[in-house]
C-alpha cells in the first residue's frame, strides 16, 4: 500500500471556527510532512515529523497545531484562521528526513481549505 | 536559498510533441528528484537523479544532470493529454532535512 490519505477533500471554515485535518500512511514511514500550497505556486513546507516528535516547524502561525498521535497518523488542528490561510493542504510522507534529497514523498491527494 | 528556479513557467506543446523543461538550483546537492502533479491534487514522484549521475531514464521521461552548471533537465518524449500537469524540481541542502521545490513549469499538452 503505497498511499497516503487525507481527510477531508474539502473544508470551509469561518474564521471563528476550530476544524482539523488527517492524513494517514500505512507504508511504515518514519518521517511526514505538513505543506501549504497556494495557486500556481509550488509547496509550502510547514512541519515535519520524524519518528512522531516534531523535527521541524518553519516558524508557522500557532493557530496552526500539528500533532503526531503515532507513526501512522498525523493532524493538523485549525483555529482562528485568517482567509489569506485559504489553500491546498498537503500531507507527505518518506521512510526518513530527506538526507540530503535521498528519499522520495509520497504525497496525499490535499485539502482544500477556504476560510470565510 | 536552495530553492529551484525552473523555466519556463510555462509550456503549451501538440500532442505527440516532445517537451523539455528546466530547473536550476543554488548550492550542492547530493540528489534532485522530479515530482508531477495534476491540478489541485497531490505531488507524484517521477524519478531520483543521483549528483553523480548525468542522465537517467524512465518510460517517456528523462532526466539529465549538469552539477557544473547547478542545473537539471526533465525530457517528456511522445506527449499525451494525460501529461497535463505541473512539473517540480526538489532538491535538499547537504545537511538539510528538507526537500525544497523550485516554482514548477505548467505543462499543457494540446490534442
């Protein structure tokens, strides 16, 4: 099983809203990943995983929480969004950290996110 | 920044065509890889490019590497409709933990 899943396919929240997003891998990878993609641009890293303890936060807004409750799950909680936060959200995986771009991410299909 | 520039930004070739896009970056790498992905859906990887490595083939694609001029090239031969899509080059810092993509090309093949 070489998938990644995500749920849901799309989300409208209101600004006031709390709302979380999951992506699930069952390829027994040690590392995932949180991406941000707004149109025509490419991904946005905002947090990785590597075996369930955050490695890396690219200095993302806390009304945006990551959590990691084991090696196969991962969330993103939401709240207090702003509408300029509306975007494509991918979730990733690879067997371990990137080491130097050795690994491939297999990505999730992403969540639509609109925040009115 | 390690981030890729690629160009074009976009392209727009016949069916059957051959289509060239290309990625330059800004520090040693070790490795480049190619992703794809179709409109508003999730990243697929094509193919892992080694820094010792100068051409590498898979199906339609190929990929070369020039780590003299920072720069890599993706060949999709024989294009079909269903190539449509957004191409991305990633690469990753010596000691980096991250992948970091360049802008992407915006491929459109015409029937």
């Amino acid at each position: 099983d070489t998938e990644v899943t995500q749920t849901p396919k799309h989300l409208v929240m209101g600004m006031t809203n709390k709302k979380s997003l999951k992506c699930e891998q069952h390829m027994g990878h040690r590392a995932m990943y949180w991406y941000k993609q707004k149109a025509k641009k490419p991904p946005e890293l905002m947090f990785v995983y590597s075996y369930e303890k955050l490695s890396i936060n690219e200095s993302v807004p806390s009304r945006f929480s990551p959590e990691c409750p084991n090696s196969s799950l991962l969330n993103l909680h939401l709240h207090a969004l702003q509408p300029e936060d509306s975007a494509l959200y991918l979730c990733a995986s690879s067997q371990d950290l990137p080491r130097q771009g050795y690994y491939e991410q297999y990505f999730g299909p992403g969540t639509r996110l609109t925040v009115t | 920044s390690q981030q890729g520039e690629e160009d074009p930004q976009a392209l727009s070739i016949q069916e059957g065509e051959n289509a060239t896009m290309n990625c330059s970056y800004k520090t040693s790498i070790n490795n480049l890889q190619w992703y794809r992905q179709n409109s508003g859906r999730g990243l697929v990887h094509l193919i892992l490019i080694r820094s010792n490595e100068r051409e590498k083939h898979s199906g339609r694609l190929r990929v070369t590497l020039d780590t003299s001029k920072k720069s890599s090239s993706l060949l999709i031969t024989a294009s079909r409709a269903a190539d449509t899509a957004s191409y991305f080059c990633a690469t990753a810092n010596q000691g980096a933990q991250k992948l970091v993509f360049g802008q992407g090309t915006r491929l459109t093949i015409n029937p």
